[in-house]
C-alpha cells in the first residue's frame, strides 16, 4: 500500500505541475489574445485630419466664392456659353475619403486635362522610352499650340501636355482604328474617374468644326515620322476626347488615382503602374500649367494640370488628388478661382513637397 501510494503521490505531483504549467500558458494566451483584440489608435501619418480638410476647403471657398477675375474661353465658341459661376470643390484621398464644397455636379468639357491620362496610357502600354523618344518630355517654353516649337525641333523635343505632343499621344494609343482608339481613350479616362465617362457633343462639334491649327500639326508631325497614325483622324480622335464631360469630384478622383500609385481609391480598380505615374507627374510639374507652369510649381510644389473648360486638377503624391472646377480663365489659360484656391488648401493643409522641417 505504502508502495501504491508513494507512486500514486508522484504522479499527482507530475499531474499538478503539468495543470499548473498549462493553466499559466492558456492565462497568458488568454491575455495575449486580449491585448491583441484591443483596438489600437493610429495617428494619421499625412497629418490630415478630416477636421482639418473640411476646415480648409471651406475657407477656401469662402474666400473666394466672389472673386470675379478672368472670362471664359471663347476661342472653342461653346465654352464661352458655359456658366461662369460654376464653382466647385473636391478632394479625394488616397484611402477614398472625399469632401467637396460648392458645386461638384455642374459638367465642363475636361479640355486639356485629358492629355495627362492619355499620356499615362502610352506610358502603360509602350514603356517610357517610347514616350521620351516617339513624342518628347520638354518642356517647350512656347504656346501650348504652337507651331513653331514643331518646325524648331523637327518634331522633337515637345511633351504630351501641349497640343503636337497630345495628338501624337493620341496616335499612339492602341487599337486598330479610330473607333478601337476612341474606345481605348473613353475607358482609360473614365477608369481614372470612376464612372463612364461620355462625350458633350456640342462641344465635340464646335470644337472640330475650327481645329484646323490642330490638323495643321497634326500633319507638320507627320511629315517629320512623329505622327503614328493618320493625321486627320487622330486629330479627331484628340478632339473627342477634349470634350469628355467631367465635374469636380470626377477630376479629384482622376487625380488621386495617381495619387495612390495608379490604383482607384473609389473603385480600388488598378489603371496604372506606379512606374507610370513617376514618370506622368514629372511632366505634370514641368508642362501642366501652359506658360504658367513654373509658376504654379513655385507657388504650389504640385503637379497639376489644367484645361480651358475651367478644370484645374493636382496631385498630392501619397496623399490626395484636389480638384476644382470654375470657368473663368487667366491670360495663360487657366482657371483663376482654381490656381487660388489649391495654393490655398496646399497652404493650409502644409502638404508642398517642398516644404520640409529641420531635424531637432
């Protein structure tokens, strides 16, 4: 019996120590797990609170929802019928918030800003040496239609973000025909905007009835090999596309798209490669603004990019994509109410890429 018990007794110790042992382990997994399922508050890395946007947008547009500078574009005879007050804002963040002020429903022709996402397909699809090569990445230091910069350079050295370059980037769009192009052309930009995106047919039709500078170039490029399909009908094809309809919150959301690296923060679709939009903000900086493009980029530090319908887009890289619509045009041809209100919001909201504080 004694024998019994002695065995018995050292196997109740091993016992004991073994619940013991397991007790503390499923104890401490208890509150590991319950540490883990604590919720933990992040700090915003970008610094932009909600408050903090809304508060900017809204003064921003106080400040300068009266402001009566520039007239519309009359040069294209439709835009000068557009509503001069429309005034919109928006702002769309990389993980998809947005916040708008004012009138973001009222439709403009996208115009010029359109070349920024025909570029970044090209980029896409034929790599950037294609792009620096076939069309250029300069800057032209002349008119955004000029003919000369094409007669100096033999068709070189010009950018997708001035009329020869953008009706080459057209051009180069794939697709068979025109039709496959202006297909191409109509789901790249509405990919970038987040909806189906369609044609302003007056505008379309006053636009092609005068381009004859434009068809002028067209067949300039193409007696120097720079134009890679038929003339007349990628001027055509570049025309369409000027008068896509968008409203603010269309072109926020374009230009968020890159800046999230080319993936949609709405639809979380991918429409670029990051490797594309490094190599479309460049340009953006350099050419995006007309002749006032190295003036936005000293005031703002943001690739942008405007058009004569009244849009005016930026890019805060890793950001936000900022976008406001107003007709009214300066000398250069851009938006006035544009320009001021994103020099605003860039300001209040401390995001200049250039803006940087010393290490303490």
């Amino acid at each position: 019996m004694k024998q019994i018990f002695n065995g018995c007794k050292g196997q109740v110790i091993i016992c004991t120590i073994f619940f013991l042992i397991v007790g503390v382990g499923v104890d401490a997994q208890k509150k590991s797990k319950s540490k883990a399922a604590a919720p933990v508050q992040m700090a915003d890395p970008n610094g932009l609170s909600k408050e903090k946007i809304e508060a900017a947008l809204n003064a921003a547009y106080d400040k300068f929802k009266d402001l009566k500078e520039g007239k519309n574009a009359d040069y294209i005879k439709e835009l000068a019928n557009v509503n001069p007050n429309i005034f919109g804002i928006a702002l769309v963040t990389v993980d998809g918030q947005v916040y708008t002020k004012g009138d973001i429903q009222s439709m403009v022709s996208i115009q010029s800003v359109s070349k920024v996402f025909t570029m970044a397909d090209v980029l896409e699809e034929l790599g950037p040496k294609a792009v620096q090569d076939k069309i250029g990445v300069d800057a032209t230091g002349m008119r955004f239609n000029s003919i000369v910069a094409v007669e100096m350079q033999k068709g070189k050295e010009i950018n997708p973000l001035v009329n020869p370059g953008a009706i080459a980037a057209s051009s180069l769009v794939s697709g068979s025909d025109s039709a496959a192009k202006w297909k191409r052309i109509v789901d790249v930009q509405s990919d970038f905007a987040g909806r189906q995106l369609e044609l302003n047919m007056p505008v379309y039709i006053s636009e092609a009835g005068d381009n004859l500078r434009n068809q002028a170039i067209a067949h300039l490029l193409y007696a120097y090999g720079r134009m890679y399909f038929d003339p007349v009908q990628s001027t055509d094809i570049y025309t369409k596309q000027c008068a896509l309809n968008v409203n603010a919150k269309d072109l926020a959301t374009m230009a968020a798209t890159l800046a999230n690296g080319g993936v949609n923060p709405l639809t979380k679709k991918k429409v670029v490669s990051p490797q594309t939009v490094m190599y479309t903000l460049p340009v953006m900086a350099t050419a995006g603004l007309y002749d006032d493009s190295g003036i936005w980029l000293f005031n703002s530090g943001l690739p942008a990019k405007s058009g004569v319908g009244g849009g005016l887009l930026a890019v805060c890289p890793g950001k936000f994509g900022i976008a406001v619509v107003s007709p009214p045009l300066d000398a250069a041809g851009n938006s006035v109410k544009a320009q001021k209100v994103i020099d605003y919001v860039v300001d209040q909201l401390k995001v200049n890429p250039y803006w940087i504080e010393p290490k303490k």
